[in-house]
C-alpha cells in the first residue's frame, strides 16, 4: 500500500549515535511518495541528540546500518535529497536507491559511507524547488 507525506522534517529516517547505538540492517522502504519535506532521506550515525549534548554511552555500543533498500519513491520540493553519515569506524554500507525520482534544492551528503547503488534514480537538483518555508518547521 502506497505512503505519503507532505510538510515532514524528514522522511525516511535511522539515526543513532555512538554509545547508544545497534544493528539496523535488512530494511525496505517501498511506494513512498514525498513533497515538501526538509530532508527526504537520512540516514545517520553521527546524530547529536539537542536533549543530551553531552551524552557519552556505552562506548562499546557502535551504531551499523547496512542493507537498506529504498524503491519506488517520488520526493517532489524536498530541501534536502538526503542525509547519509557513517562513522569512520563504522560506515554506512550496501545502500541502494532505485527507481525513484528526487527534486531536491541540494544533493545527497554523504560521508562516512559505501558510495551508493543508484538504479533508474533521476535526481533533478536546483534551487528554488522546496517551498521557502517547509510547513512543518518552525
């Protein structure tokens, strides 16, 4: 069954942090349909969490996301295309993205991660396509 959102912060979104983090891996996300979000994807090991700045964890807790599929998606006036941060000991592996159109005002940021598989992805990038205020930030 088809999904859609209009307005969100993020769409699809994994985020952890080292010292608090696990294993995510084997996810698809499929019939997703976006417009005006902030950031379509994000994908996110680096995350700072505003509530505990400080917060250290269990140091042998290192946050993994791998295998993750996302297919058949339509992201229309997104800020963002996406988010995609690894850790260096820890990078962000087998991402594929297929059959999905994206317009975003800026690519992908992506660091500490596999370079991902693309397969019939059209990502049009220009400014000016996301609306001047996203509804849902403040």
């Amino acid at each position: 069954m088809p999904y859609s959102m209009d307005g969100t912060d993020n769409g699809i979104r994994i985020k952890s942090m080292r010292g608090a983090g696990g294993l995510v891996e084997n996810v698809r996300y499929t019939d997703i349909t976006m417009k005006n979000v902030g950031n379509a994807i994000v994908l996110q090991l680096d995350y700072v969490d505003n509530n505990r700045p400080d917060f250290k964890g269990d140091p042998a807790k290192i946050p993994v996301i791998r295998n993750i599929l996302l297919d058949h998606l339509t992201i229309e006036g997104a800020r963002n295309a996406g988010i995609i941060h690894g850790l260096p000991d820890s990078p962000i592996t087998n991402l594929t993205l297929q059959d999905i159109t994206l317009t975003a005002e800026k690519d992908f940021d992506i660091r500490d991660a596999e370079k991902p598989v693309f397969e019939r992805v059209t990502r049009t990038i220009k400014p000016g396509v996301a609306p001047a205020r996203i509804p849902g930030e403040h």
